[in-house]
C-alpha cells in the first residue's frame, strides 16, 4: 500500500530467470502484488518467481501483449506498475515514479527511457529505431509522446475498462499508450527514468518487431 493505493506490479517473463531474481529481491516492501506472467519460459524463471514471493501465471501463447492481458485480468490493486523481466528497468524507482503519478494527477504515466543515460543500454540502431517510432506516434495522433515503446507504466487499473487493447505482440506497447491517449477521460503523463543494460538473452528482432510497430500505428492510426 502506498499512501493508501494498493500496488499491483506485473512483470511478462520469456526466460528472464537471472533477472527476474534480482527484480524481486529489490521489490519495495509497500508492493501488494507481484505477478510475474511467464510466457511459456524453458528455464527456472517460474521457480525462481515463486520461490522469491510472486504469484505466477503460465501464458502459454508467447506474445509480449498477450501476457499482460493475462495479467491485467488477475491484477486487484489500485495502481497497476509494470516491469520488464530483464531488469533494465529500475525497480528502485518505484516509488518515485508513483510519487510523480500522484504529483501530475494523471491516469496513465509512461515512462520515458529517453534521454538515455547509459550509453550500453541501447544500441545506436535501436536508438534510432525508438525515436522514429515515437516520432511517428506523435505525428499520427497529435501528442508528443518521448517514448512510445517503453515497457514501465503507471496507471490506474480502473482505467482498462475504457481500452481496447488488441495486439498480442511487441506493439501491445504503443497501444496502451494510444488507447490512454485518445481517452479524453484518461490523463496522460510522462517522466525520464535511468535505464540500463539487460540482463540475458535479448527477445527483440529488431527490424521485424520495428517495422510491424511501424505498421501497427497506422493500422491503430486508419482503421477502426
């Protein structure tokens, strides 16, 4: 509980066992709920997870939206934070990332990788890949959003009621950010955060997931 919101953290794992244990050994005390959905994993991560205190869910469809769907439907907190299970993202921040939700009085706070302060966290071609992809959000749907493919949001729960959210893939995450956007009952925010490096294996195909993100905005963008 934090200043009387319940927190829910959700964090999709495809074989993410070394991160995920060091993710939840630095989880803050004032967290409600951890669930970590695991996306049909072959390694540890599902031991790993459960061992460490969190509620496990098997998603055996892969897919990056698929999992957090799954893991909206079992989320019961107020405020739904979310992670990747590599921990790139820092899970030390919560608490700064909620206070700033709190402060802006928003709905939906998205938070920005950009400007990058770890030179190793992101190479110079999905550097360029992130931004254009954000630029081209920005541009079709009139907000100027920084980071339209992070994975670490804040947001009410309350407010996926209001979303239709259809992509099981990489480009869930543009979507949610569009859905919120679009809502003129949903508030939108955004704040930098440190990211850095991942741990093990990347997921990413690069110019596959890019250019069907690409694609996918104009889809959201065009077609109803």
């Amino acid at each position: 509980m934090y200043k009387n919101q319940s927190i829910t953290v959700i964090i999709p794992c495809l074989n993410e066992e070394q991160g995920i244990e060091q993710i939840l050994r630095a989880m803050p005390v004032f967290v409600d709920e951890v669930i970590v959905v695991d996306n049909a994993s072959t390694d540890g991560t599902s031991e790993v997870a459960a061992r460490l205190g969190a509620k496990v869910i098997r998603e055996d469809v892969r897919g990056y939206g698929r999992s957090y769907k799954r893991g909206f439907r079992e989320a019961i907190g107020d405020l739904i934070v979310t992670l990747d299970g590599d921990h790139s993202y820092p899970v030390d921040a919560l608490s700064y990332l909620i206070e700033a939700f709190l402060h802006f009085d928003v709905d939906f706070l998205n938070a920005s990788r950009f400007p990058v302060r770890d030179a190793r966290s992101m190479s110079f071609i999905n550097l360029i890949g992130n931004l254009v992809l954000s630029l081209a959000m920005s541009i079709l749907f009139f907000r100027w959003v920084r980071d339209s493919q992070s994975g670490m949001w804040v947001f009410r729960r309350a407010i996926l009621e209001h979303m239709k959210l259809e992509s099981d893939g990489m480009s869930f995450s543009e979507e949610i950010k569009i859905e919120a956007l679009r809502d003129s009952r949903i508030r939108f925010g955004e704040i930098s955060i440190m990211y850095t490096s991942r741990l093990g294996e990347t997921k990413l195909h690069l110019w596959r997931d890019g250019f069907a993100n690409l694609a996918f905005l104009v889809k959201k963008r065009f077609w109803r």
